[in-house]
C-alpha cells in the first residue's frame, strides 16, 4: 500500500481472493491489471472494492458462476491501461450466473488495443439499452466494442429518456385541471353568494347579527389597541428562549426562522418581539459552523421591560446562543455525530429544544444518553421506545426516524467500544445497509 500526492491510498492489481480483499481494504486506486477469475460464488470481504476509483491496467472478470448482481466497485470511475500496454481495458467473459453489472460511475475508459471493452459469453446478463449507449461511448465507438446482452430496459426507462416531453405534457395537463377547477370554484362561489347578498355585494335583508357576526366585532374590539406585530405565542416561545441556558432548534429549512418566525440569520440584522409593553430586540452578532448540518447563531439580545413611564422601562442585554440543527424533509443523515453531540449538550431543566419536526427523535436519543451516562442504569431498547410514548411526547416515530435511532445507538455502541464481538460484523452489515439507505433516499427524494 503506498499513498499519492493527493493522499490517495494506492494498492497493487492482482487476482482477487480472500487474501488479496485483505490487502486492499480502503484502496482508493489500483496499479496493475485486476483479475476476477473462476469463482463458484462471491468471497466474503468482497465490499473491500468498494472504494476503489480509479485502475491503472485491466479489469478482467472471466470463468465465474453464481456472481449474481456485480456491485462492488460502485465508485469506479476511470480504467486505464497504460501506454505499451496492447490489452483490452474491460473484459467480462464466460460468467454463467452474472445477472447485472452496476458501475454507475464510470466516466473513462482507455487503451491502445482496438477492442477497448468485451462483454460476451454471458448467458443471463441483463442490460439497459442506456447503460449500453453508455460503454459504447467510453470506449470511443461501437466499433471498439464487443458486448452481448439481454435488453431489459422498460417502457419506463423509455419514458425517462424523453422525460423533458413527459415534463412538458404532465405540466400542461395539471395547467388543463387547475383551470378547471378554478373555474368550477369561482361559479361555485358566485352562485352561493348570489343567495345570500346582492349585486353589489351587501347582505340581502333581512339583516340579521348572527352568532359568528358578533363573535367578529366583540374581537375587534378586545384586540383594538394591540399593534398588528404581536403575536402571544411566538412571544411565549421567546420567552421561553431567554429563560433557559441551553436552547436548541431543528428545522428542515436552511435558516432557523423556520423554527421561530422572524429571528434574524443575516449578520447585523435585528428584529423585535413585543407583547405587552415587554420586548425583546435579537440582533445576530456571530454565526459558528459547529459541523455540516449545525450552526450556532449568537444574538445581543435588549430586553426592555414593562413600565409606567417610558423613563422607567429598564433595558437589559445579554448574549443569547441557539444551536440549530438542519434536517431536510425525507433525508436520513449519513453522519450520526451531529445529533449525538446535541444529546451531550443538554441539561436537566435549563435546556430547551424546539423543533418543526423530528423533536421525537432528539427525545429519544436523549432519553438513551441519560439512561446509560447520567443514570448509567441498564435499558433495553423496546423499553426505551415504551416510555417514550407514554411519558414524553407521545408521538410514534415513523419508520424513517425509527431507522436513523437505530443507526445513531449502533454508532455509539461502537464509538464507546461496548460491541461484543460477536455482533461486530452484524454492527458492520446494518450500518452498510443504514448507508445504502440513506443513499437511495437522497438520490430518490420523492
């Protein structure tokens, strides 16, 4: 193993065996021609590829069976043979159960031989007419090719082809519906309100206050010397902001107003929360990138409070910092860091978290943290997700926050060094599975 300029891990070719797999685990480019030759079925290890980008030689894959679906160089992007070197660059030949090959990142393919890339003798090989198009392009030509295979692209990937026409039409057609509907609202409404009032839009008689017309005046009334800019509950949340040394917001917005309206993400701006002749003015001073989704955003907070006179109101400020942590919409983290480290920050009693969404998670895994560092009293993990919804929040995780809890206790587990040895190669296999999850969600986010 040798490391390049960049610092890329550098490994030799070879024939791949158990042997070889333990040699190359975490390679990220191979000199030398790789060798897939004569297996009856997979060697375990196998996922030992999977970080290998670039091959400076040949990629052979002959005389096997029971190969099944081949993804285990998924980051490959480049084969080149080098120079003085006549040889085909991919060869995959004679492979009686190799159903499909995934290597969806290859960009480059280069030889001096004049049959760059040879696929045949592959009995159940199936493929796309698009990945097809694709190797015909690497290799400079069809010409410089030689590939058999079974088509299996489907009307589908047909239609995802032309997906701009597909665009086009399905806009046009939501166009057609909402015109539709809207037009059907409109003489909906007009005929409803041609019962009920004139022409020109007043009540036809007899006129009566109803209940709900009394109800609207007695609230213009109650609410007529309040400013238009108070709002009770965002105040009630502001408070509780100021009141608690540790405050802690998720969002799945990229600033935190999501979470409370109008506080201020650009530097030097300001804003102010009145309720009562009480206000409290955040003006953002600094913002701290703590890890890729959390920011720390601090704030001079003036709060002026009430007064019979405006000489007697007294001002005070001090410096406020609210940690915010991003999830977007349908997204599993790939990292579990993060919310483990927001778990470590709370404190009995002066923390606050405040969420539009996923709080029932943070629960969780704080409720975890306290029973095994505070505590440090044995819990399983059914009887922590038991107390959760009957004495916390009393929300039932989806399937998506279930998983991501998982992920996070598995990581800790590991981090802290308290796998058995027996269950660290089922650690290894859920947290591989955990990750191609969290990939296809975020390649798929619909």
């Amino acid at each position: 193993i040798k490391y390049g300029r960049n610092l890329e891990t550098i490994c030799s070719g070879g024939v791949v065996d158990e042997e070889y797999l333990a040699t190359v685990e975490g390679c990220q480019t191979i000199n030398g021609d790789l060798h897939i030759d004569g297996w009856e079925k997979p060697p375990s290890h196998l996922d030992n590829l999977q970080t290998v980008t670039r091959i400076n030689g040949s990629l052979h894959i002959r005389n096997t069976t029971g190969l099944g679906v081949f993804d285990y160089l998924g980051a490959l992007k480049e084969v080149t043979v080098p120079k003085g070197k006549n040889t085909t660059a991919i060869e995959i030949v004679n492979n009686r159960g190799l159903t499909e090959i995934q290597i969806p990142f290859l960009e480059r393919v280069s030889s001096e031989n004049f049959m760059r890339i040879v696929i045949t003798d592959n009995p159940a090989l199936g493929m796309k007419e698009s990945m097809a198009q694709k190797l015909y392009y690497l290799a400079d030509g069809k010409h410089h090719t030689r590939i058999y295979y079974k088509d299996k692209t489907t009307f589908w990937d047909d239609l995802m082809d032309n997906k701009l026409y597909l665009v086009i039409f399905i806009m046009l057609c939501l166009i057609m519906i909402m015109i539709l509907l809207i037009s059907t609202l409109l003489i909906v409404r007009t005929v409803k309100r041609r019962q009920v009032e004139t022409k020109e839009g007043f009540p036809k008689p007899p006129w009566k206050l109803q209940k709900q017309s009394k109800d609207i005046i007695v609230g213009w009334v109650k609410n007529g010397r309040i400013p238009s800019s108070d709002n009770f509950l965002v105040f009630e949340r502001v408070k509780s902001v100021m009141n608690n040394d540790v405050v802690i917001m998720i969002g799945n917005e990229k600033h935190p107003c999501c979470v409370l309206p109008d506080i201020p993400y650009e530097l030097k701006k300001e804003h102010t929360y009145k309720y009562k002749g009480t206000a409290h003015t955040f003006k953002l001073i600094k913002i701290k990138q703590m890890a890729p989704c959390t920011h720390e955003f601090s704030y001079l907070v003036t709060t002026t409070a009430k007064g019979t006179k405006k000489a007697s109101k007294k001002q005070e400020k001090k410096i406020k910092e609210i940690v915010y942590y991003r999830w977007d919409n349908r997204i599993m983290p790939l990292e579990y860091d993060e919310i483990l480290q927001l778990a470590m920050m709370y404190k009995p009693e002066r923390t606050i978290c405040i969420s539009n969404r996923r709080k029932e998670v943070f629960s969780l895994i704080h409720m975890f943290h306290t029973y095994c560092c505070i505590l440090k009293e044995e819990i399983t993990v059914s009887d922590v997700l038991q107390l959760h919804t009957e004495k916390c929040n009393g929300s039932i995780l989806d399937r998506n926050e279930l998983v991501f809890v998982m992920a996070v206790i598995m990581e800790w587990a590991y981090q802290s060094r308290s796998l058995p040895d027996d269950l660290k190669k089922k650690h290894m296999d859920w947290c591989h599975s955990y990750a191609i999850m969290a990939k296809f969600m975020r390649n798929n986010p619909n």
